[in-house]
C-alpha cells in the first residue's frame, strides 16, 4: 500500500462567477421603478498553500480532481449573489509546481508560501450596474466569467540540509535513527527503505535536518531502481555525505568502486557539482570493516575528502560527524543573503497597447486576442439583442472595429474572438458610426422620460388626427 508519494498529476478548476440578474422594480402604484437587478457572486481560487503538518502528496494521488465552488447568482432587490468558497490545498513545503510541459510555474517553500493554481471567474454586473443617464433600463445583465482550469503537476522536493547517499543497506537509515530522533524501517536486505527519511540534529548551536535517499544504484539516474523517484529530493541539500559500507558481503564491491559509481548518477543527474562532500566510512565496528576502512582513507583523502569513520552500533565517531556537518550548515546559511521585504514591482504597460491584437489567418479568417475582448464575449447571452449591441459598443469603443479596418477587413468577412478551441466566430459588418446603433437607442425606455406639458400632448394629438385627415381625404368606402 502507499504511504509516500512525492510525484502527482492534480487537475484543477476554479468556480464559475455568478450571472448576473435583469430585474425591474415594482411595487404598488409604482410599476416601473427602476432597475434594480444584482450582481453575480466570484468564483472560489484554488489556491496551494505550505503546510508544515503536511509531508506527502498522497491525498491528491488518491483524489487528483479538486474544484472550486461557483458564484452565486445575483438577484433582483439589488441582491448580490454570494462568493463562491476558495479551495486551499496544503502541500509539503518544498513542493514544485510545473504545467504538462515541465515548465516550472511557482516553487513553494517555507511555512504559508502560497500560490494561486486557478484564479476563479469575476461575477457578471447586473442591469442595475449597467443602468446609466444614457441607459436606464438595461434590459440585460452580464454572464459570469468561466474560472480557470488547467492540469499540474506536483513535484516534493524534500527541504533539508545533509542529504546521505549511498548504496542499498550501506547504513544510512541507521545513522539517521541514531543522529536524531527519527525511526526509519531498518533491515540488512537491499531497497529497505523505500521512503526518504528525514531528522532533526543539535550540534551545539546548529539546528540542522538530514535525509536519506534510498535506493540509489548504477543507472538510478536513468531510471534503474529506486533511484530516480528520489534524487531529486537531494537538490535543495547543503552538503552530500556518501555513506560508503566497509563490511559489505558482495564480493565485486568496495568502497571506492562504490563512491565511484554513486558520484557518476549524481553527475549524470545534475546540478550537484558545487555541493560540499563529505565520505563517512560506516561499519566500523566490525573488525574486517575496520581493516577496509584504514586501507581506502588514504586514497580518499587524496582526492580532497573529508573522512568519517563511524559505527550507527557502537556510535563510534557520530559526535565529529554531527559537529562537522553543523560547521558546513551554518557556514552555508551565514552566506546566504538575507531576504529583503516583500517589494511590489510595477510594470506599466506600453503607450502604444491597445488591449488586444488583430491578425489575419491563412484561410482569411481575422482573429481578436486580448483578455477584454475575450472576457467581454464570455459575459455576453447572444440570445438577448440588446446584449449583443452592448458588447459591439465595447468593441467599438476599444478600437476593435477600426482596427479591423486598417488591417484590411471587409463586411462579410469572417472575425473569431479567442483562442482556435474556444472562439466567437461571426460575420462583419462595419458600424463605425456607432458600434451597432442600428438596434436603437438600446437599453433606453421612454417610459422613465420626463412627462410633456398638458398643452403639448394636446397638440400632438391634433397633429396625428390632421395627418389622420390628410391620408384619409378622397377616401370612398363604397368604390
């Protein structure tokens, strides 16, 4: 059964925004009160949160699809629809976040580190919004705009300070249940851990964690054993220590071949060649571990190693270790520079960017890009007329139109808004004068207009019943 996972493919969706409402008021002996429809509610974030409590992915490789709530609608009373709830996602601190193609999109360490995986969609306005002097009785309201949803991918990158590597069964499970205060599986059979472990050791005044990286074997970083799962889990590491076995009962190895052998995967893996080492000759208790040990330190020292011996048994040698890696942990982290507050950096866009692009395809085909744009076609209900002669008053206003002009578009052309898979696609018909005012003076209703004066409405009836005359003169009902 899983217990550890530290790789998952997690498919999120943010919630819909609410739609907006198109409502009149009414009351009694006032039956045209004015519009007084609310606004649609937001969409819920998924949002990625470090969590400390938090030290695998497996809940998302047993649940890989989360989703946000929707918007509530609005309602009429000015009543704006509700909120929809933001989903947060604890991770272990350390976990990277790539899209499909491996590109890496935020990186999440240290407690509360946050990262908004699928922004939710902003609620349609009501026709009580939309109502203004020129438009006072909207007879439409926007659409809510769809959240976001994409596919990710979570990667645990484990955040410690000495990484242990080394062969199966080489020790350093062991080490680690007696440098701290962890207690991984121990067993004298190869792959016994199948997890890395990790600990907490004092030395002095150095706080500092160590991890194991199990399974790591020629061709790990290939994909050969265990080892590729979990080498990336020694990439945030301050220092490697290669725990080398001196009491190892297979014949074709030693502990040069195998310092040889693991330092060719990290290598081969990557990214690790500025790392200080460390080489802990391990088992030293036994006698014939012992005799091994005094015989390789010489090689190793020449090639610029620092050498342990040690024994997780009789913990000969643990105390110069621990205070050894404590001095190259605070070394490391006095270096670091410190992190400066949070700055908010301003990009102001361009003088000359209109918002939106226009380019002409192969097939003849002018397709708009611009998040407005975009935006606008999602918040429009094309069942609604007036609807649609307000979103081409928009895209008037925006340039849209002329800029459809100027790059050679003519009426009954083809025009697509959005992307290829999910695009608006009609057929143009300029109205530059505009925007579409060939609908009427839309969203105005005469109804809500000042009353005329008593000796004006009689003349206007005079003049329709002298017209009435004028057409009707010579008229015989009996021809």
């Amino acid at each position: 059964m899983t217990t550890f996972v530290d790789r998952v493919e997690l498919h999120v969706a943010a919630g819909n925004g609410g739609h907006g409402c198109a409502s009149v008021h009414r009351e009694k002996f006032k039956p045209l009160g004015g519009p007084d429809g609310g606004n649609g509610g937001r969409g819920g974030d998924v949002t990625l949160v470090v969590d400390q409590s938090v030290t695998t992915l497996l809940d998302y490789h047993h649940s890989p699809h989360r989703k946000a709530t929707n918007g509530k609608p609005g309602e009429g009373g000015n009543r704006s629809g509700k909120d929809g709830t933001d989903l947060v996602l604890p991770v272990p601190d350390g976990t990277v976040v790539l899209d499909k193609q491996g590109n890496v999109l935020a990186d999440l360490v240290g407690e509360g580190t946050t990262y908004i995986a699928a922004q939710g969609g902003r609620g349609g306005l009501g026709n009580a919004a939309l109502a203004s002097a020129r438009r006072k009785a909207p007879g439409f309201a926007l659409l809510g705009v769809p959240g976001d949803a994409q596919d990710i991918v979570l990667e645990l990158k484990t955040v410690a300070d000495v990484a242990l590597v080394g062969y199966p069964s080489a020790g350093k499970s062991s080490l680690i249940s007696v440098l701290s205060a962890a207690k991984p599986k121990i067993a004298d059979y190869p792959f016994t851990t199948l997890v890395p472990n990790l600990g907490v050791v004092t030395a002095g005044a150095t706080v500092y964690t160590i991890a194991d990286v199990p399974g790591l074997i020629p061709g790990a970083s290939q994909g050969k054993g265990l080892g590729l799962e979990f080498l990336r889990h020694v990439e945030r590491c301050t220092v490697l220590v290669h725990i080398l076995d001196t009491a190892t009962l297979e014949s074709e190895r030693d502990p040069l071949s195998d310092l040889d052998a693991i330092e060719a995967e990290l290598k081969e893996y990557g990214g690790l060649e500025n790392r200080p080492r460390l080489v802990v000759l391990n088992k030293v208790d036994i006698p014939d571990g012992q005799d091994l040990a005094e015989m390789v330190r010489p090689e190793l020292e020449s090639r610029g190693f620092r050498v342990f011996e040690v024994s997780a048994v009789s913990r000969l040698g643990l105390k110069e270790l621990s205070f050894a890696l404590a001095d190259i942990v605070a070394k490391s982290r006095a270096a670091k520079p410190k992190e400066e507050a949070t700055r908010v950096v301003i990009r102001p866009k361009a003088v000359d960017d209109a918002g939106f692009t226009v380019t002409q395809e192969e097939d003849g085909l002018f397709r708009v890009r611009g998040e407005k744009p975009e935006r606008w076609v999602r918040q429009t209900d094309f069942s609604n007329d007036e609807a649609v002669g307000y979103l081409a008053d928009r895209l008037n206003r925006l340039g849209v139109e002329e800029t459809l002009m100027k790059s050679g578009a003519r009426a009954g052309d083809g025009v697509a808004i959005g992307p290829e898979e999910n695009a608006v696609v009609f057929d143009w018909e300029p109205t530059m004068a505009s925007g579409a005012e060939m609908l009427g003076r839309r969203g105005e209703d005469h109804r809500f207009e000042a009353p005329r004066p008593a000796a004006q409405r009689r003349r206007d009836r005079q003049a329709e019943h002298d017209e009435a005359d004028e057409e009707y003169k010579g008229f015989d009902p009996f021809a």
